[in-house]
C-alpha cells in the first residue's frame, strides 16, 4: 500500500462515526461492566479481550450507530418535508403529495449521512437531556 492510499483511508476513517469517542457506546458498556481492575487479570484477559473488541467495534458500527441515527434521521425529514413555515394552505397542499414523494429518499439520505458521518444529534434532543 503506498503512502497516498494509506493517507486516504486515514482521512476516511477519522471521519467515521465509530472513530468518534461518544459514538462507541457498546465499546463503553463493555470497558465500565466487564473490565478487571487488576493489571494482570486484563494482560491474561488480553487474548479474549482482542476479538470482544473487535466484535464490539463492528456492532457499534454496523448496528448500534445506524439505530442511534433514525430518529435524528427521521426529526430532520419531518423538519425540511412537512413542518409548515409560515405558508398558505393552498400551497401546503400542492406541496403533500411532492413531500411523501421525496420522504422516502430523505430520510434515507440523512440516515445513511448520519450513519456514517459523526454529526452532533439534533438541537431539540440535547435540550432534552440537559434538562433532565
């Protein structure tokens, strides 16, 4: 592999969702429940522990991440299609049927977007969680 390809996949894979610290919530669960204290109980786990991460990375990625990534998906197809702004309602009907149309292809567009790039989630869910 030449130096500009192994250049390439970095730019790549820093831009991944599961590269971002926040984004590997399996990763985390596993690290806070199932890791030792000891430095020699983890250095003996260490030929277990290898492929446990590594099945816990490819969860995170290929499931957990695009899960997470719906309802923002989903929040910003609603906002764009079908949340009125200020609009008459003639133009609000000649619009539904143009919106149910593209609906599909938006979200599915976002999703995948958000899937896999690290977006920060939507305004309105983290002023959820900060007044909890």
């Amino acid at each position: 592999m030449d130096r500009s390809t192994a250049a390439f996949a970095l730019a790549v894979l820093a831009a991944c969702t599961t590269v971002r610290d926040d984004s590997r919530r399996t990763m985390h669960w596993l690290d806070a429940h199932l890791t030792p204290e000891s430095a020699g109980a983890r250095a003996a786990l260490l030929p277990v522990a290898i492929p446990v991460g590594f099945a816990a990375f490819l969860t995170d990625t290929v499931a957990v991440n695009p899960a997470c990534a719906v309802d923002d998906a989903w929040g910003d197809t609603v906002d764009l299609l079908w949340t009125s702004r200020e609009e008459s309602t003639l133009r609000r009907v000649l619009f539904t049927p143009l919106a149910a149309v593209a609906t599909p292809f938006v979200f599915g567009g976002d999703w995948l977007f958000r899937s896999l790039v690290p977006v920060d989630p939507r305004r309105e869910d983290r002023e959820d969680k900060e007044d909890r």
